[in-house]
C-alpha cells in the first residue's frame, strides 16, 4: 500500500504542478472540469451508493454548472480593477458560510445525521456546496494578476496546497507521537487533539517562507490567514469522513492507487481554497 502510494503521488506531483504554473488560466478552468466531474461521481456514492441513477444525475447536475460557469464567467472577464465578478464572489461567500454550516454538522454528529443522513436532497445539496465553490475558487486565485504575472496565480494556488500538507503532515506525526485524546471519535476515530494542533504548528513553515520571500507581508496577518486556512482543511477532511461514515464507505473511489478516490485527496482543499480565497479577496485584493 505504500508504494500504491509513494508512485502514485510521484506521478501526480508533476501533472499538478504543471497544470498549476504552466497551464493558461483559461485552459486551466476547462481542465478542472472532468476532475471535478470524478470528484462528482464520487460524491453520488455518498448521497446513495447504490443507486447509479442518482449518482450519474449528480454528477451530470453539476457538469451543466461547471460548464455554465465557465460560458457564462470566462477567465478573462474574472477580474476587473483588483474586484472579482459578483458571480463567483457570491458563491464563494456562500462556501464559505457552508463551512460554517458543515463544521457545526461535525460538532453534532451523529445527531446532526437524523436531519439529513436519509434525504438525498440534502446530501445533493451539500455536494454542489463543496464542490463548486472551490471549483471556483481554484479558477479565481489561479487567475489574479494572469496577464501582469502568469505564475503569481499558480503561487497563491500552491501556498494554499502547503498549508493544507503542512497540515496534514504535522497532525500525523504528531498525532502518533503524542496523541492521545479524541478530536471527534464519532467521525474520524484516528484523529487527536494533539495531532490538530501539530499540524497547526507546522504550518508555521509555510509562515516563514512567505515572509522570506515577501518580507513586506504583515506577519500577523499572514499567521492568522495560516491558521485559519489550516483549520478550514481539517474540517473540510472530517467532513468528507462524516459523509462517508454515514453511507458506510472506506474510501471515496479507486481511482488513485494508494489513496482512494479524488475526493480522499481533494477533501481539505475543498475548504481551505474558498476560505483562503475569500479572505484573499476581502483584505488583499480590496
């Protein structure tokens, strides 16, 4: 399972890094939109693991979005004078009040579950508010600065990425190291209170980096957007195992070997790139 994993990882490493820093922003939204598509497919598993019917219906429900978005918002009309479109403002706003929503489900769980755990609305719903707002977040970032700088966008892209593995890396060495009590038992068992706040501490990497290359960054801030994108990755991780304890699932998919489905991997950035996003947009941007 290990090296599934280490030469699966070795693989994506590149074709992430160059869709990230050499694809044309335009390009680059057109290419999000088959992952996400499988990223879809997978979330129809949750909402009824059984039924395909209703898998490929979500799936095609949030194809005609992308799709839209995409026609309707292209990457050259994303930014105007330092503000991003309306459209993709709103959405990513409302991510982000989803995060809000899906950690007070968390907190809550199982008894939050009687509200939605039979309804294949409500778990729709949730999908299209996990996935489309880092869709769109993703192009966003991607695309500030495109035409001044094509790689500042991809930077902001892959501090976001760091974070999120600073994150996850602290928390599990020092979760095996020192972790002893349960962050939430009932949605992810393995999970410490101990490994969270090392992942939080390791991210404080990230923060020295962006101060030795951007030393006119305010460390206060940049320490506090840190964090609470770290804490936004974690509970975006626990949500996706709260819906997948729920429908009873191991892994979201086999697509990648050694890690599961897209959404085991994408399931800290769907929380951390709308929230990092939105506060990009509010103090840096306004």
């Amino acid at each position: 399972m290990l090296k599934q994993r280490i030469i699966t990882a070795l693989c994506l490493i590149p074709v992430v890094m160059g869709g990230i820093f050499l694809l044309p922003a335009n390009y680059f939204a057109w290419a999000l939109v088959p992952i996400f598509l499988i990223a879809a497919k997978e979330w129809g598993r949750l909402i009824d693991s059984k039924c395909n019917i209703t898998q490929w219906t979500f799936t095609f429900t949030i194809a005609a979005i992308l799709v839209a978005l995409n026609i309707i918002v292209p990457v050259d009309s994303l930014w105007f004078n330092s503000r991003l479109h309306p459209i993709y403002e709103a959405i990513i706003a409302t991510g982000v009040l989803w995060w809000g929503a899906s950690t007070l489900l968390v907190f809550t769980y199982p008894n939050s579950g009687k509200l939605w755990q039979k309804s294949s609305l409500f778990k729709s719903m949730f999908g299209q508010l996990t996935l489309i707002p880092c869709f769109t977040a993703l192009i966003a970032l991607k695309s500030v600065n495109d035409q001044v700088d094509p790689y500042f966008g991809g930077s902001l892209v892959f501090l976001v990425m760091l974070v999120v593995w600073a994150t996850d890396t602290g928390a599990y060495f020092a979760g095996k190291s020192f972790g002893k009590h349960k962050l939430m038992p009932n949605v992810s068992p393995a999970k410490t209170i101990e490994g969270l706040l090392g992942g939080l501490l390791t991210t404080m990497v990230v923060v020295a980096g962006v101060m030795y290359l951007s030393p006119e960054q305010e460390l206060g801030l940049v320490i506090a957007v840190t964090l609470v994108t770290a804490v936004a990755s974690a509970f975006g991780d626990l949500s996706e195992s709260m819906f997948k304890r729920s429908a009873n699932i191991k892994d979201s998919g086999n697509i990648l070997p050694g890690h599961g489905g897209i959404l085991d991997r994408i399931d800290s950035l769907t929380a951390a790139l709308p929230v990092f996003a939105f506060i990009y947009v509010a103090m840096w941007m306004s």
